[in-house]
C-alpha cells in the first residue's frame, strides 16, 4: 500500500505523539480539575476562574508535540522553521499593536 517506508514511519511517529499529548493534556486537566475545585472550596473562590490555567497547560503540551513531529520529521523541518518564526512575528506584531 504504501511505497515509501519512512513515509509510514512517519504517519505512526506523528500519531503517536499526538495520542500522547492527548492523554497527558487529558490527565492534567483531570488533576488540575480536582486540585483547583479542592482550593477553590478551601479560599471560597469561583473554580472557574482557573480554567485559563488548564487550557493553557493543555495548549503547551499540544505545541510542545507539534513542535517534536516538526522536528523529528525531515521533510516538514523547513516548514516547521518558517511557520514558528512567522509566529513569532505575528506574535511581536499583536503585541506592539495591542499597546495602548
């Protein structure tokens, strides 16, 4: 079926890393969920108000595994390279442009 071997390789390298990032995002926010909801209790404050915390925590893992499968594959590290430092440069752009 597939005629390039690294091109599978590759496919089941990505996969897994993403199944990976899935699984610890998901147990992290379950951790997260309890140690937030026991603290909120505890000072009598709102627990959603840390969900920015959670989804942050999940945003990096998925980046960092995006990050990896950009690395890790050949064919996509040139890109990966162009579409992080384009990133970055709308990032500074945002930020100078959000200044008041």
């Amino acid at each position: 079926m597939f005629k390039n071997p690294d091109l599978l390789e590759n496919l089941l390298f990505a996969s897994i890393v993403l199944v990976l990032a899935a699984i610890l995002s998901r147990v992290l926010r379950l951790l997260l969920n309890k140690f937030f909801t026991s603290a909120s209790e505890l000072i009598h404050v709102d627990p959603t108000k840390y969900n920015f915390i959670k989804n942050a925590v999940s945003f990096i893992i998925f980046i960092t595994a995006i990050i990896v499968i950009f690395y890790r594959i050949p064919s996509l590290r040139d890109y990966g390279v162009t579409l992080f430092a384009g990133a970055g440069v709308l990032a500074a752009i945002i930020g100078f442009a959000s200044q008041s």
